[in-house]
C-alpha cells in the first residue's frame, strides 16, 4: 500500500504544470517574443508578428502554461531590446535551457563564441568532439528556442558563407553585420 501512494505521489509530481510567462516587443529585428519559466528565460523568439510568435511558443512548449505577462518579463526584454540595439552590451540572462544532452552541449558551446566571431558547424562539432557530426550540430542550431543568447547566428558555412537561420537568414546578416561592428 506504501508504494501505491509513493508511486501516486511521484506521478502527480512529474505531471506538474510548467507555467510561462511571455511578451512580444516591436524591435530592430521585425518582433521578438520572450518566455520565461521560474528557473529563467527558456525562449527568445524573433518573427514578424506577435500572433505567429505567440503560436510557435505554444508549439515549442505544448505542456506548458503560456500567460501574456509583460510585467513578469520586462527586465528580460529590456535585456534583449538593448542586446539588439547595441549587441557590445552583451546579453546576461538567466537561461532554462530545454533540449537533448546534445543539444544543451552545442548550446552550451555557442555562448562561448565572442560578439563580432562566427565559427563554422564543422569547428563548432570539432570542439565538441572530434567524430561530432557538423549536420548534428545543425540540427541542434536549428532546435534552439533562446536566439541571441544562445548565438547560433554566429555559426556560418565551412566557406564562411551564411546558412540557413530558423528566423530568417536576413535578421542573421544584419545580427553577424551589427556584432561586426560593435
């Protein structure tokens, strides 16, 4: 009987509702939307329009309760804002980091290329490890829901061309061309 209750009790616990607040600011970028849960900020979002904003943080987190709440993200989004506006800033954000093993390391990795850098994906899975496959690392660009904080915009072709951009290869241009400058 003990156990039946223990079990219970640690079932109700794993289905916890993760609840996250959320808003959408006009910026030099089109908009950008900013999620963040009790232990930090687990989505940075550019688009647009706050509408398909808003519907891909409900597909990115679909267990999640999503409250429109600027007050609850405002220090968040001023961060973000002034990152955008003047990336020498840096941007400091207590980060929820939500992704496979894999990807929290490649995550991991891209905060540590310097403002005004790009690597390739093939030096970025180098340094990971060495039998890391460049298209893993793509893909785990590419599943990143915090932009700018997580910079996968600073990651270019093994020629130094650049590739694909989950927001949108023109918002990468004018990212890697402002970081350049500061």
């Amino acid at each position: 009987m003990n156990l039946a209750i223990e079990t219970d009790t640690l079932h109700s616990t794993s289905t916890a509702t993760d609840t996250l607040s959320y808003a959408v600011a006009d910026c030099e970028l089109g908009m950008v939307l900013v999620a963040r849960s009790v232990k930090g900020v687990c989505a940075v979002l550019l688009g647009d329009n706050a509408e398909e904003l808003t519907a891909d943080l409900a597909d990115r987190f679909p267990q999640s309760t999503l409250i429109a709440s600027a007050a609850a993200v405002k220090d968040d989004v001023a961060k973000v804002l002034g990152y955008i506006a003047e990336p020498s800033a840096g941007l400091h954000l207590t980060l929820d980091l939500r992704g496979t093993p894999f990807q929290r390391r490649v995550w991991e990795k891209l905060k540590t290329i310097t403002v005004g850098k790009t690597v390739s994906y093939a030096e970025l899975g180098k340094s990971i490890s060495p039998l890391t496959n460049p298209r893993a690392v793509a893909s785990a660009c590419a599943a990143n829901p915090i932009a700018l904080a997580i910079p996968c915009h600073r990651v270019v072709r093994m020629d130094g061309e650049l590739a694909g951009y989950r927001w949108g290869i023109e918002r990468k241009r004018e990212l890697i061309r402002k970081e350049a400058m500061a």
